[in-house]
C-alpha cells in the first residue's frame, strides 16, 4: 500500500458484496466508508467501481477489485445454528464419508440424485455388491463411464461396438 497524501492506494481492493432483502450492498473492505447499493449485482459491481475510482481519484477501469460475495444472513445464521447442533462425531463421520470409501450402490443413488447422466448410474448400480471408491477414484471412474455413455449414443457405423469391449 503507497501513501499518496490523504489517499492510500492498494494494488488491489476486496470488494464485499452482500445481499439484503431485494438490493445487494456493496463496501471496500480497506476503505469501509466507500459503500453502494443496487437492485442488481452488476449495478452494486459498477458502481463500487466509480466510487472507489472517485475516492481514489482514479479511471475506474484501471483500478483493481477483487469480488468477495458473501452469504445472505439468514443462510449464515441457519449454516452458524445447524453447525452448532453438529457433535465431533457427526462430523468425524461426515469426513469419513467424504474421504473413506463408499460402496458403488451408495454412490449411484448419490449420482442419481445429482442428476447424473443414467448410463453412469447404471454403470455404479450393475457393479458387485462389495465393490467401494473412494471420491478420488469415484471421479475417474464416472468420467470414463460417462465418455463411454457418449460412444453408446454414437451411430453404430462410427464406433464399432467390438472396439468398445476393451480386453
């Protein structure tokens, strides 16, 4: 940060943008008297711009901002009291099933929930019952099996089916 007289002047600026009822506000995290609002987030993101660019004395195109969006306050304080209901196991096991193995059939109604395309659900769902992935290997294997989808939709004369059997 460089001290131009009264002004201090960053390389960059963060700017915070909150939504509260029908406008979205706007503040310059270092410079919090510099403040917007708008109906609209690209208004709230033009006009901070112009004011940070008047407080600066400065071509608003040429100054930088970083974005910073937060969260309505009603999502936080529900996110704030359900993570306060939450135990050290609950959330022990919430971690193990994000990063311990997880069986193919449990996978596929998760995907299947997601909307996932249908072949690579199936794929998950005709798997034996014992099989398991872990996120990173689940990962791979529903992009493979999704490309794989995408060659079955090709006509029959661009992918012979025989080079799909793999060895």
């Amino acid at each position: 940060m460089v001290d131009e007289g009264s002004v201090q002047v960053s390389d960059s600026y963060t700017a915070v943008f909150e939504r509260e009822g029908q406008l979205w506000t706007a503040e310059i995290a270092e410079q919090p008297q510099i403040q917007t609002s708008a109906d609209s987030l690209p208004k709230a993101r033009d006009l901070i711009r112009q004011a940070l660019g008047v407080w600066l004395d400065a071509d608003p195109s040429t100054v930088k901002i970083v974005d910073k969006i937060g969260m309505p306050k009603r999502y936080t304080a529900t996110r704030e009291a359900v993570r306060a209901t939450r135990t050290d196991r609950d959330m022990a096991a919430m971690l193990d099933k994000m990063t311990g193995p997880v069986s193919a059939k449990d996978w596929a109604e998760d995907l299947r929930l997601a909307g996932r395309p249908s072949h690579a659900v199936e794929f998950l769902e005709n798997l034996d019952d014992d099989v398991t992935f872990t996120m990173d290997l689940l990962c791979h294997r529903i992009s493979v099996a999704e490309e794989v989808g995408r060659w079955g939709e090709q006509d029959d004369a661009d992918e012979p089916k025989d080079e799909l059997q793999g060895s």
